[in-house]
C-alpha cells in the first residue's frame, strides 16, 4: 500500500487538526493510510467500510461511542457500564466469556485495550481465529486522547463528528486555562491515585493534565511512572517530606481507589500534613478524571471548583 495516501475524507473540515494528528497512533507514531489504522498492539487495520457491529470492553471506548452518535451500531458492552445511562440496555460481554458468545452475536469489531491484549491473549486469539477483527487502544496523555477519538471515528465512519469532538474540547480548555490564568495564587495539590499502596499520577497524564488545567500545581511532579503506565508509587516519605506545602489532598474514588476520606483523614502520620490539618480533602470520580473521555471537562470544573470555588463555580458542566 502507498504509505503517502492520505485520507481526504479526514481533513474536512479541520485539515489542520487532522494534518497533525494523522501521523499519531497510540503509543508510537505511524504515518496515516487513506484505508488502515495501526493499533496499539501493532494490528493493521482496514477500514475501508466502517464498522457497524461494535462490542466495546472498555467503559471510555463505549462512552466515547456514545459521544460520536453510534447508539444503534453498539451490540455489546462491558459487564460493569453505567455510563451513558442507555449503556446498560446493551448485551453484556466479558473476556472471561466463551468466545462462542461473541460468535454468536455476530460483531464486525470487538474494541479492547492493551490490559485484555496482554493479559488474556489466548481470548484474543480466538475471535480473531474466527476472522472477528480486533482493535485495542487506550491513550494514556490528553494529544493521544484527540489521536484515539479519531481513530474511533475512521473506524466507524463518524470522522467529520470525531474531529467536532476534539475541537469542541479543545475550545472547553482554552476557556478553563485562561480562567486559571487569573489566579493570584495557586494551590498546590497531592493528587492520589491509589491510596493502599501510595501511589499518584505522573506528570503528563489526563489527570494531571486535569489538575493543571483548573490552576492546581502537582507536588509530585518528580513522580516516576511505573510499569509504563499514568500511576506512579510515591511512598508516604515522599508525601510527608512535602507536607507543608500540600494546599489540598485530591484522591480519585472509584474501583481504582475505593477510598473514603476518613481514611485519609486518620492515615498514620497524614496529620502533619497542611491539607489534612486544614480539612482540605477532596474525592473525585475517577470516570471523570483518569479515562479519555469528554466528560473529562467535567472533572477540570469540578477540580476547578473545589479549588477556587468564586472563579469556577458558575461554569457550564455541559
């Protein structure tokens, strides 16, 4: 295939934005092809005609579905959805299920991510033993965020409302980011991630990205990834030699992070901390901070608003 072809289709009606991000895949870089996406795990994929039969094992990649108008092509989703609310009126599929299941439903795309293409391979192998294509992305940083939601919308045939939703979104950060401009003075925040084994998040990723957005300063900018992926351990020396200068304790809540803000609260040498001194402890949704989805605004003016409440607070959330 001519490795120069360029998809027309993807530079209408923002050649811009779809110049820069055609030459972006998840995880490395990859020059477009006018009828090819390369996923994650290195797959070729050809979408000549768009998929049409969707079974999503991803909360984000249903979500984002959602968001592209794709409600009548998702035939299936995760066991654990509960967003959108129409989500949980989909069949419910699992890599734990028989692959005969997904067979049966007759799919022409199962969505994954990396976590399902290394952990469970040998199901992976089957569908596409059964010529069931397989696409598997997670971004891990905001620039392959607009990349994913793209690509989402090359694979369907929704490009023109894909690059709608970058623009849109990008709109949204600018207005926050010039907003956070105004602060005269910032707030540093400890942003937890995992509170029974310590750790945060690391610099670059969409929650940080979030925090930063709003006008917060991360303490733990010298957090060091691990395993290759957004979280990074960041022991209790390291949080306590930081102490005085944590402003405010924000920790995701979800099934990453079942925390309750007792817990913070009465943690053993916490109260030296400033932020658990002051009472400034705060939960967040981790759906609306830690995945690549639009409702990643949403988690900005929230972060925003428990923050500097007088300049975040009468914000739009939609």
């Amino acid at each position: 295939m001519n490795m120069s072809r360029q998809n027309k289709s993807i530079l209408k009606p923002y050649k811009w934005l779809a110049a820069f991000f055609c030459w972006f895949s998840i995880g490395f870089l990859s020059p477009c092809m006018a009828d090819t996406i390369i996923d994650s795990h290195g797959r070729q994929i050809d979408i000549s005609t768009p998929f049409k039969r969707i079974i999503s094992l991803y909360g984000a990649h249903t979500e984002n579905l959602f968001s592209l108008g794709l409600e009548e092509n998702i035939i299936g989703v995760t066991v654990n959805e509960t967003y959108p609310d129409q989500a949980q009126e989909k069949m419910k599929f699992s890599y734990h299920d028989d692959p005969e299941k997904f067979i049966g439903a007759m799919p022409d795309l199962v969505l994954i991510r990396p976590m399902i293409d290394n952990g469970y391979p040998k199901f992976v192998q089957q569908l596409e033993k059964y010529k069931i294509v397989v696409v598997s992305l997670q971004p891990a940083t905001v620039p392959e965020m607009y990349a994913y939601w793209l690509t989402l919308g090359r694979l369907t045939g929704k490009q023109d409302q894909a690059q709608k939703m970058v623009l849109d979104f990008q709109q949204k950060v600018a207005h926050l980011q010039a907003l956070a401009q105004k602060i005269p003075q910032k707030k540093k925040v400890y942003f937890q991630a995992i509170h029974s084994r310590m750790k945060t998040f690391t610099p670059g990723s969409m929650p940080i990205f979030a925090l930063e957005t709003a006008g917060g300063i991360n303490v733990a900018a010298d957090a060091i990834a691990s395993r290759n992926t957004n979280i990074a351990i960041y022991g209790k020396e390291q949080i306590l030699a930081k102490a005085w200068e944590i402003d405010v304790f924000l920790a995701q809540k979800g099934i990453m992070n079942p925390i309750q803000e007792e817990q913070i609260l009465n943690e053993p040498g916490f109260h030296i901390i400033k932020a658990i001194k002051n009472k400034q402890v705060f939960l967040i949704d981790e759906n609306i901070v830690s995945r690549p989805v639009p409702r990643l605004y949403l988690g900005m003016v929230t972060i925003g608003t428990l923050l500097y409440p007088d300049i975040f607070s009468q914000l739009s959330i939609k």
